[in-house]
C-alpha cells in the first residue's frame, strides 16, 4: 500500500523529529560555532596557575630548595582549587552548556583528551583537597603522600592540552611534539609569578631571610620559566614542519596578522622585559617581571589557539 501524500509529509516530520532529538542527545553543536575563543585561551592559564601554584611550593618543600611557611603552603593549596574551579567553569562556558560538561563525565569516551582531561582535573583536585584536610587535621604522613600525589597530577594537568590539541586533526600546526613542554613551562611561569605578587601582602611567619629565601627562589624559577617558555616557542616555529598548513599558521604568527601580537606580546612583554627587570633590578622590577610574564603568557596562549584555526580545513 503506497501511503498518501499526507502521509509521507507526516512520516518526513517524524523521521526529522528523531534525528534531531538524536542529535541533540548526542553533543548539541555549540551556538558560536568551530572557533574556540578567549574561553580556551583563559582555560589554558587558569590551568596553569592551579597547577603552578601546587608545584611550586611542592617542589621547594619536597627538594629542599627554600623555606615554605605555612601560609604560603595554605596559599598554594586554596590557589589551586579557586583557579580549578574557575578552570572548570570556563570548561562548561566553552561547551555552551553545563549538560555538555556532566555528559562528557558520565559517558565518557576514553579515548578522548577532553575525557581524560576532566578526569585528571577531577583527581588532581581531590587530592589537593585531600593535602588541605590531612595539614589542618596533622596527618603528615598522609600529607605527605597527598602533596606528591598532587604534584604528579599538577603536571599531567598541566599539560594533557596538548594532547587535546594533537586530537584536532586537521590543525596541523597543533601536532607538534613540543606543545607538551609549551604548556608545562607554561605552569612553572604562572605558579612563580602568581606567588611572587602575593608574598609581599602575606605575614612573614618565617622570619625576613626566610621571606627573602623564598622571593629569590621564586625569581629564579621565574627566570628559568620565561628562558624555558622561549626556547619552545622559537623550536615550535622553526622546527621543519611535515604541511603545508602549519607552515601558513607560522607564517601567520610571524608576518601575519598575529605578528604584532607575537613581537609585542610574546617577545617584547613576555620575555625580554622580564628577563631584564629580573636581571637588573629589586623587589619591584621582580613583580613587575611577573605581571608581564603572564600577560605575555596568556597573548601567547590566545595566538596559539587563535592562529591554526584560521587555515581552511581542506
């Protein structure tokens, strides 16, 4: 029986009805479309000041490098998780929709970075939650076992982006071996000069020499992350790239219209001004080093995310 013209119209709307209900269950595409903006960009930082801010003092406490007091290990873990959160919120801002965030948790596909990521973030912040509990009840053993923990998990934090990046095929430029130590460094730049702008407001419980211990630590990993930070940025540009693609993104950094952004931002703010306030003044060039660090990080960061999506996919 050959159904009526009504019918084959209702049948149509029905079929439509389903795919898009389908559709719409499965990952609803985002309203601004395929470009990530400034919420990828501030994610990347915000990630890794939570990170850097637990390495830091993680790694003067547990390789004897300088005195950490107590209030700068409680600054260190309540950094962490306030720039997690503030991670995670703009996570589910960048998804258009909170759903989005507790699909990609509750059915996850593991062989997605972005699963992995929420995963590790969700970890990591456990564990530095657990690190607050253990200090406050005086478990040092556990603290002990919690701040390491939480140091690994900093790391893999930190970086697991590009690996994410590495996912999107088609952006050439973002499947470089290199991108990895781009954002680790990332982490040492944001924790030492997040911490250098706040020690100067914080009680000095351990006396002037500790305090001064701690800010010429903090100033030589500041220091050894801008250096860091710039070598990987020079490899990532002049290493031989396998597209034509990634070649036209480095062109577009360097000559294009992301040069004055990189020459300025990356270059001039965020690594040679800081370089020489560190090198050649006092305590306030040192925090000024610090706000130009992470203002050239996050231009950086906005170039890294911005440029590669402007090549035509093929």
């Amino acid at each position: 029986m050959i159904p009526g013209i009504g019918e084959t119209e209702k049948m149509q709307e029905k079929a439509s009805h389903v795919i898009r209900e389908k559709a719409r269950r499965v990952y609803d595409a985002p309203k601004k479309g395929v470009m990530w903006g400034w919420e990828v960009s501030s994610y990347i930082i915000t990630k890794a000041v939570a990170a850097g801010a637990l390495l830091i003092p993680g790694a003067a406490i547990g390789f004897n490098l300088a005195p950490v007091s107590e209030s700068l290990q409680w600054v260190g873990i309540v950094l962490s998780l306030v720039f997690l959160g503030l991670t995670g919120l703009l996570l589910i801002k960048d998804l258009d929709q909170p759903k989005r965030f507790a699909y990609v948790l509750l059915r996850p596909h593991f062989t997605s970075w972005l699963v992995r990521g929420g995963y590790l973030i969700t970890v990591f912040g456990g564990l530095v939650t657990l690190f607050g509990v253990a200090k406050l009840l005086q478990w040092s053993a556990v603290a002990t076992v919690a701040m390491w923990g939480s140091m690994v998990f900093a790391i893999l934090v930190a970086i697991y982006t590009a690996f994410l990046f590495a996912q999107a095929k088609g952006r050439d430029f973002w499947q470089s071996p290199m991108l990895v130590f781009h954002m680790f460094g990332h982490a040492i730049v944001a924790g030492s000069a997040v911490f250098l702008l706040i020690t100067p407001f914080l009680p000095q419980t351990g006396g002037v020499a500790a305090t001064l211990s701690w800010m010429n630590y903090l100033s030589w990993v500041l220091l050894g992350g801008v250096v860091f930070n710039a070598v990987i940025v020079i490899l990532e540009l002049i290493m031989p790239h396998p597209t034509e693609d990634a070649h036209e993104t480095v062109a577009l950094i360097l000559h294009g219209p992301f040069k004055k952004h990189f020459w300025l931002g990356t270059i001039l703010i965020g690594t040679l001004l800081p370089l020489a306030l560190i090198l050649m003044s006092g305590l306030s060039g040192i925090i000024g080093a610090a706000v130009l660090a992470l203002v050239g990080m996050y231009i950086t960061e906005h170039i890294w995310v911005r440029a590669p999506q402007l090549i035509p996919l093929s």
